[in-house]
C-alpha cells in the first residue's frame, strides 16, 4: 500500500544551522508530495508541494525535490529560525485521488 | 485570507456520549474532509465528502461516525457513541477541486481536540 515515512524526532537545532529532514513514500505511480507543517496550537498549513519528478517546492526559505528514483521528498532549510520550531509532516495525494497519506511527522526544536 | 474554522477548539466528553465536531469550510470549495490524529501518531484521514454525500472513507470511519452538511457552510462529524480510543485531533480539510483535477490542495483547520474520559 502508499505509505510515508519520515526521519524520527525531536530534532533539535541551533538558531542559523541547516536543516535536513529526511522522507521517503512507497506508491505506485507518481502521487504530488507535499510538506505541511503545524505550529505549536494551530492547524496543519501548507508549506510547499511539488507534483511531478524533478520538481523543486520552496517557501519560506524551505526547499524540498521531488526524487522519483529515490522515492524521496527531503525538506531542507539552510539557516533555520527559531520561529521554524514546529512538527513537520511528509504527505502523498494522487493526482487524480482525494485523501492524503501523512507521514508520522516530525518535531522540530530551534534553540536561540 | 480565507480559512477552515473549526469549534469547539476542546471537546471533553464521557464515554458513551454523542458528539459533533463542526466545521466550517472556505465558501467556494466542494471538496471537504476529516482526518484524526492520535497523541503522538500520524494523521490519518477519515472521509471525503463532495455533493452532499460520501465520496471516500477509510476503516476507521465505522457505523460509529457520519458526517453532514446541514445548512451550506457548517461541516459537521458526529460520533454516536464515544470510545476512550476515540479521543484524538479532528481535523477538517477543505479543496476546491477534487476527483480528477491535478494540483488540488487541502487547506486544514486548526483542529479540535476531542478528550473521552
């Protein structure tokens, strides 16, 4: 079945340093792929997506590529704040579906 | 900017109880979902909603649960009668376009977090 998995956390991180975390999906075909994140008290916002192989989703700093021969979909930040503190989810969609598939998420700590 | 609202924010309730978790999505959209997260566990979704009925729903969506939409904008999800098991985030999602459409992300709301004790 499609699944998503994701680096185990809590990572934590000093204020400017980079960031990786890890995701990888299991699926047949070529679902879009996105990363939400949750702040701490609120919901899960949309933090970039990419839909097809080679895409690159940025925003705020954050990037992520869409690695079809891998099967990943990495999230990467070069100078992390500690506002970035938050729980980071890998996500799966089909194209043509509807319901995503989460990946376990991931907890982020940014000490100043 | 349009958002996903979601009330009650907290939902303490004995076990046995019905409640209703109620939503309200982004005016234009068709599309509309509920997923749950268990303490500590992934998001799991739990039912698609499009045209006034049930388009998708996984196993957790038992006999237990049923969604609505009463009035045109609220999106509500009762469970009948609560299970300690049952207690977790909810969270409502909403899409502007769905089946068959490429590019469709979900925008979610802040969730509520059901308690049964």
């Amino acid at each position: 079945g499609n699944s998503v998995t994701q680096m185990e956390g809590p990572v934590t991180l000093s204020e400017e340093a980079f960031l990786t975390i890890n995701c990888t999906y299991t699926a047949t075909g070529y679902p879009s792929l996105f990363w939400y994140v949750q702040y701490p008290g609120e919901g899960l916002q949309l933090l970039l997506k990419a839909t097809k192989a080679d895409d690159k989703g940025s925003n705020k700093g954050f990037e992520a590529t869409y690695r079809k021969e891998t099967t990943s979909f990495h999230l990467e930040k070069g100078s992390v704040q500690v506002s970035d503190s938050a729980v980071y989810f890998c996500a799966l969609r089909w194209n043509y579906g509807q319901n995503f598939v989460f990946g376990p998420g991931t907890r982020l700590s940014v000490l100043p | 900017e349009p958002e996903v609202t979601q009330t009650p924010s907290h939902q303490v309730t004995q076990m046995g109880q019905e409640v209703i978790l109620r939503c309200v999505p982004i005016s234009n959209h068709l599309y509309f979902y509920w997923y749950r997260q268990i303490l500590g566990q992934k998001v799991e979704f739990l039912v698609s909603f499009y045209n006034n009925e049930i388009s998708e729903k996984s196993e957790i969506f038992d006999d237990q649960f049923s969604v609505e939409r009463p009035d045109g904008s609220n999106f509500t999800l009762k469970i009948r009668s609560t299970k300690l098991e049952d207690s977790a985030m909810y969270f409502c999602a909403s899409s502007e376009r769905g089946v068959g459409k490429m590019n469709t992300e979900a925008f979610f709301g802040q969730g509520t977090r059901l308690t049964v004790v």
